[in-house]
C-alpha cells in the first residue's frame, strides 16, 4: 500500500505540475474551460480502456485525436460555428461513453482512479511530460506575445501556425494524462485552478508560470494524502485541495504586472 501511494505521489506531482504550468498559458489565452470539454471527450476511449482492460491514457488520446479530426472535417462541410460543432461532438462523446463504460467501473472514469498505477506508468508519465514541459516552454512567450498582437509576433518571427498546433498537442496529451487521476468531469479545473490561484499571487509573468506550475503539483500531491487517509476518490480530493488553495490566495493583497 505506502510503495503504491509513493509511485501514486509521483504520477500526481508530474501531471499537476505540467497541468498547471499549461493551464497559465490557456487562462492567458482565455481557453481555460477548454480542458473540460476536452475531458468529455475522453471518456468513449476511457469506457473502452476499461472494457478491454488496456491504459486509459492511451484510450483517451487515441479518441481526443478521433474528436478533433471530427470536428476540423465538420467545420469544412458545414457552415457552423466551431463552438457548435464541439457541443455536438462532445455530446455525442458522452452518449457513446455511457453504451460501453461498465457500470460497476463509472466512477473510475468520472472521478478518476490510481488503483492501476504501475512502475511503467510513472516512467511514462515522466518522460511524456518532460517532453510537454519542453514543448510549452518553447512556445510560451511566442503565444504569449500573438495573445497581445499576431501581427507583432509574426514580426518577431513566430510561427502562429506552428505554435497553435504544437498548443493545441500539448492541451490533448496533458487533458489524456490528467484523466488518470481526476477523471473526465474535471480536467479543466485540473488546468485552470492552479492558474487562477497564481494570478493572484504572481507580479510578473515568470512568477505566474511558476506558481501555477508549483500550485498545481501541490494541489495533487495533497490531493493523494487526503485519498490515502480518507479513501475519498482522488479527483473531488485533488480539486477540493486545489480551490482551497486558491481560495487562500484570494485573500493575499497583491498587484498583478506583467513585464
């Protein structure tokens, strides 16, 4: 049970950290509720992974990437708006997830579950997230900076296409891993509180980064602590830790100026 808790400590500390360090990008960029949607979108490929027993990770980028080539074909044939598009396949996502997902297995994919960690997950986990650190960090400021002006970072010599794309990779593979531990109903609080919270706190945009990357890696391992000694699922611990914190930072007086 403690080797099981220590490599679910792990697993949690990696994912938050990169799910908060991301989510300070996407409030940035007002995206922050883009995680949840995503997260919906998981739950056909969570349902199948644990039908047939494979890594619900894998499943759930494997019907992230489904959804959104879904979408890009629909928004080409239609004449409607993309925020339509992604209710109706998003919806339709979960009425999918609902005909396969077991029954007795519904809260695992809801609520998230740490039962199933094993060695290799951590490393994996690890390493794919060395690798979106890596990725985020190479387009932060460029982003950043096309949030303010696209004109003035395509002249800066920033690659919006580019940018957005390897943004838009980065969103599905963080949301794919953060089903884990949090489930699908609550991959965008996962992003977006940790973000909130160094909003508030941070008075430069260095600052920001690091502490939603710090808040969100502590809200998970606290998050862990609660479920080992309470048996509370991990995803409601993760979130409620993470709101508490925020709601501590709400009442630090600050000035928030970015340079």
């Amino acid at each position: 049970m403690v080797g099981h808790i220590f490599l679910a400590l792990i697993l949690a500390g990696i994912i938050g950290a990169v799910g908060g360090y991301l989510g300070s990008l996407m409030l940035t960029k007002r995206m922050a509720l883009m995680g949840g949607a995503l997260g919906h979108l998981t739950l056909p490929g969570v349902a199948l992974a644990l039908l047939y027993g494979f890594d619900v990770s894998l499943g759930a980028v494997l019907f992230l990437a489904f959804g959104v080539a879904m979408i890009w074909f629909l928004e080409r044939k239609t004449r409607l708006h993309l925020e339509a598009l992604t209710a109706v396949v998003f919806s339709g996502s979960l009425a999918v997830a609902f005909l396969f997902l077991p029954e007795e297995e519904t809260d695992i994919a809801l609520l998230g579950n740490i039962s199933r960690i094993t060695p290799a997950t951590v490393f994996s986990t690890a390493a794919i997230s060395l690798g979106l650190f890596w990725m985020i960090k190479s387009i932060y400021e460029d982003l950043i900076l096309a949030g303010i002006s696209p004109d003035l970072a395509q002249t800066a010599g920033a690659d919006l296409k580019r940018n957005n794309t390897l943004y838009l990779i980065c969103i599905a593979i963080t949301v794919a891993l953060g089903v884990r531990i949090v489930g699908g109903l609550m991959t965008a609080a996962l992003l977006a509180i940790p973000a909130c919270t160094a909003r508030n706190l941070s008075t430069s945009l260095g600052q920001y980064a690091l502490i939603s990357t710090l808040a969100g890696c502590l809200a998970c391992l606290a998050g862990i602590l609660v479920y080992a000694a309470s048996g509370i699922p991990p995803g409601p611990a993760i979130i409620i830790v993470s709101v508490i914190l925020f709601l501590v930072s709400v009442f630090k007086p600050f000035a928030l100026s970015f340079h």
